[in-house]
C-alpha cells in the first residue's frame, strides 16, 4: 500500500509541475503572439513613412 501511496505522490507532483510549465509556454506563446502583432504594426508604419518619403521625393525631383 505504501508504494501506490507513494507513486499517486509522484503522479501528483508530475501533474503539478506539468501545469505549471503549460502555463508557463502559454505565457510565452502569449507574449511572442503580441511581439508579432506589435512587430506587423511598426512595419506598417514604417511603410507609410517610406511612401510619404519617396512622394516627398518626387515632389522635389519635379
């Protein structure tokens, strides 16, 4: 009886650490998911920067 008792002990830590790391990737997937998004954003940006630049540009040019 006392190794069940001692293997449910061990299943059971398992099962905790195992939810803590699932958090914890979820966590990181989370962040990485926003990193992209905030990424997209300044490239969007910046294109429109670049698009104006080169108008302003061809302004000059003319």
């Amino acid at each position: 009886m006392f190794r069940v008792r001692q293997e449910l002990t061990n299943v059971k830590a398992a099962n905790a650490a195992l939810v803590k790391e699932k958090a914890a990737a979820e966590t990181v997937a989370k962040e990485a998911k926003e990193a992209e998004v905030r990424t997209a954003k300044a490239l969007e940006e910046e294109n429109v920067d670049r698009t104006n630049l080169n108008k302003t540009v061809e302004g000059l040019q003319a």
